[in-house]
C-alpha cells in the first residue's frame, strides 16, 4: 500500500531474484523532465484532471507485471514504487532491492518515485540510494521503528539527500488530512502536522501526497489549511482504488482511515448480498472516488493531480479512469468550465 504504512504490506523477506515484468505503451519514450515537482506543477498549469500510481513491486510473491496499455488513453503522468522497510533495510547491495530494480527498469520511459522510509536507516545506505541517481524520492517515516535508528523523522532525510544531491532530487512527503491516529468522530488539530509540514518544506520538499481519506470535505479543509500556513508546494490527493473488502479492512487497520459510517454500512451490506462480488465493491469504490476528485476539483483548490494508491489491483484502476472519461473529466471542456470557477 501506500502511503508511510507500507511497511507492514511485506510478505516478508523477498526471494532473492527479481525480473520486472512491464508492458510500455508505444507513446512512452524519452524523457525531457523526471523530476515530479516541476512535473506536478507544470500539469497543475494547464489546469487538467492527471494522475500518478503507486504500486507494490510484488503480487502475490511475484514480480508485479505492469502493462501501461490498460490506462489509455491517459497514461499516468508518474510512477512511485512502495518499500517495504522490514524487508528492504538490509538488502545489499542496495540496488537489489525489489522496488529499486524495477524503478530502475521503469526510469528511462516514465518518471518514477521510489518510497523510502526510516526504519534502520543509516547515512550511509541513504547515501547509496542517492548514488543510484533517481530523479524523485517520496520520503517517510514509516510506521516500523527500531531502537537507535539513526533516522527517527521523515524532515531528517530531506535535509541530507538534499544537502546531497540538491536540486537534481524532486522529494515528496506524505500529507495526513485526518490528522495522525486520531479518534474517530474528533476533528483532526491539524496545527502540528502542518507545522512539520512547513519546516519539511522549508528543508528542501517540492509536493506533497495526501494519504488515504474517504471524506473529500477533510481534504478539502486540510488543503485550505496548509495554504493558509504559507506552504505553496504542489499539493496530489491520493485516492485508494479497492476491488475487495478485504484488502479495505486491511487497510483500515493498518492507517486508520475509515470510511463515514453510513458509507461504511454500505460497504458492508453489499458484502451480504446474494451475488455479493469483487465486481460490486469496485463499483461501490469507484463511484465513491469520482465523489472526491469532483469535489476536489470544483474546490477551486488549483489541484488537478491524484494519486492511486492501486495495490496493484490494476482492474480497479481501469474501472475508475473508464468512469472519469465517461464523465468527461479529462476533457477540454471541463478544463475551460473549471479555468472559469477558478478566481
């Protein structure tokens, strides 16, 4: 999964061989600009509905196999690629890491942003991952700690990959609209989330990713929040693409994230039904995340970007953008009825 939880997605200790297994569309060619920053931000000037993908570089055990001709027309615009830090930390050499492999197969046809989180983390495997040259890297915490590691925040691998490898790495962090672990019911004290926030950027971040949240008026009001704060980098909202209650369940206990109750009640009721099915839930799913993207997109928030976070459940990621261009939500013409709503 996404996100600064992806730690727990492991399987556990990966076999040793990796081979990717990636179908490129024929329009993926070489690249002027890696770097997701400046990429976000141009999209976001021409004020039309892109997306990015994250992925899980295994399924079931085996190399995921990525095939980028399910997602025509509109490809995505990026690629970020999970770590799974109980698994990957001692990994050597590092670039026989899973996640790291395949980004280095991706790299020369599409953007990607390699995750990499704290756990165990030392000043010199970070600095051997910045040696690999990636042009982006999605900084986090995780949820694993060990005692004495040397990185216990996501801020303290800014400030050295940057101090690094300045302006040649785009970094990215997470976003919490729901605010850390908080109650359900309560409203999120967004205060010191967006002051870490504020000092990240300040260390070098250039976007951030929010994190899973079912209720686009959270979004909405952390956005607002983190504008009113001053922050002025691009901002994506990540969007979690279920086929199965199982894998929401799953990630409702690891991040905490839940759907409202009434939302929840029927998600749980469609799993009662007769011919209950995979195909239901997407479906329950995909009209629950053109809601957000809609109601992202007439926020006048000036952000165009999402972010899916697939679990490699690539079906449901065709389900929801075969809906979004139905809708016509990456047409010209919503692009100039939006250019309108924005002041």
């Amino acid at each position: 999964l996404s996100m600064a939880h992806c730690s727990l997605c492991g399987p556990g200790p990966s076999p040793p061989s990796y081979v990717p297994c990636v179908t490129f569309a024929p329009q993926q060619t070489g690249l002027v600009e890696q770097r997701i920053g400046p990429l976000i931000a141009e999209h976001q000037a021409q004020r039309r509905l892109f997306y990015g993908m994250e992925i899980l570089p295994r399924t079931r055990g085996k190399p995921v196999c990525l095939d980028f001709k399910r997602f025509l027309p509109m490809l995505p615009m990026f690629v970020s690629l999970t770590w799974m830090g109980t698994s990957y930390w001692d990994v050597e050499p590092i670039d026989q890491v899973d996640s790291l492999q395949l980004a280095q197969h991706l790299a020369p046809r599409i953007p990607v942003m390699p995750h990499l989180t704290a756990y165990r983390l030392t000043d010199k495997r970070l600095d051997q991952f910045l040696n690999l040259n990636f042009s982006n890297m999605l900084a986090l915490r995780g949820d694993s700690m060990h005692s004495g590691q040397r990185f216990l925040l996501s801020k303290s691998i800014v400030e050295r990959a940057k101090g690094r490898s300045g302006d040649k790495i785009s970094i990215c962090v997470g976003g919490f609209p729901e605010g850390y672990n908080t109650t359900e019911g309560e409203t999120p004290d967004l205060t010191n989330h967006i002051k870490f926030l504020k000092e990240k950027v300040s260390a070098g971040v250039d976007c951030i990713i929010t994190q899973v949240c079912y209720r686009p008026e959270a979004i909405i009001r952390f956005v607002r929040e983190v504008r009113a704060a001053g922050i002025t980098v691009p901002i994506m909202v990540g969007i979690m693409t279920h086929q199965t209650f199982h894998k929401y369940t799953f990630i409702e206990n690891i991040t905490s994230a839940k759907l409202p109750p009434r939302l929840r009640q029927e998600l749980v009721q469609i799993q009662t039904e007769p011919k209950a099915n995979a195909h239901l839930t997407r479906t329950f799913f995909v009209r629950l995340n053109v809601h957000i993207i809609k109601s992202i997109l007439e926020a006048d928030l000036n952000i165009f970007g999402f972010q899916f976070f697939t679990l490699n459940h690539f079906g449901a990621v065709e389900a929801l953008l075969k809906e979004l261009h139905l809708q016509n939500l990456f047409s010209k013409e919503i692009e100039l009825q939006n250019s309108n709503q924005i002041k």
